[in-house]
C-alpha cells in the first residue's frame, strides 16, 4: 500500500481494477502473457487463432480489402516482440 499512497501523493490517479497488487511470475499485459520464471513472452492462443483466420480468409478468396489487409499488419507487427526472438 506504500507505493500507491506515494503514487496518489505524486498526482498519479490508481485504478485500482486494472493494477496487480500481488507478487505474480504469471502476467497478461497488452495481449502478451509474461512470464517471469521462463524470462519470456507468449501470444494467446485466441490472437493466434484469430490472426490465422484472417490470413486464411484472404488466401482463399486470393484477395484483400484495404482495411482486412491492415487488420492483419497491425496484428502480425503486434506479434513481433513475442515471436521475433523465438
């Protein structure tokens, strides 16, 4: 409780519905799960499914709306800091 009265007495406004008061090794944060016992980040499986989805939906009818096409860049560049290290 230390750190959020410090934070409230700096200005900072604490949601506390959104913070992880608790010591935890398994994180979700901006759709990535961190794990800090394996030093690594994972995508879920219902992001990889979904971007698998519209990569499949374009190669089958062999063509793109602008917007599915941008859909699926800015899912895939979302994805890198999980999957480019690998």
């Amino acid at each position: 409780m230390r750190v959020q009265q410090k934070l409230a007495d700096l200005g900072f406004l604490v949601k506390l519905s959104k913070s992880q008061t608790c010591p935890t090794q398994l994180l979700d944060h901006l759709g990535y799960t961190i794990d800090t016992t394996t030093m690594s980040l994972e995508v879920p499986g219902n992001k990889i499914r979904d971007i698998r989805r519209l990569a499949n939906r374009m190669v089958q009818t062999g063509k793109a709306t602008v917007q599915q096409l941008s859909s699926f860049i800015g899912k895939a560049t979302a994805m890198l800091g999980a999957v480019f290290p690998a």
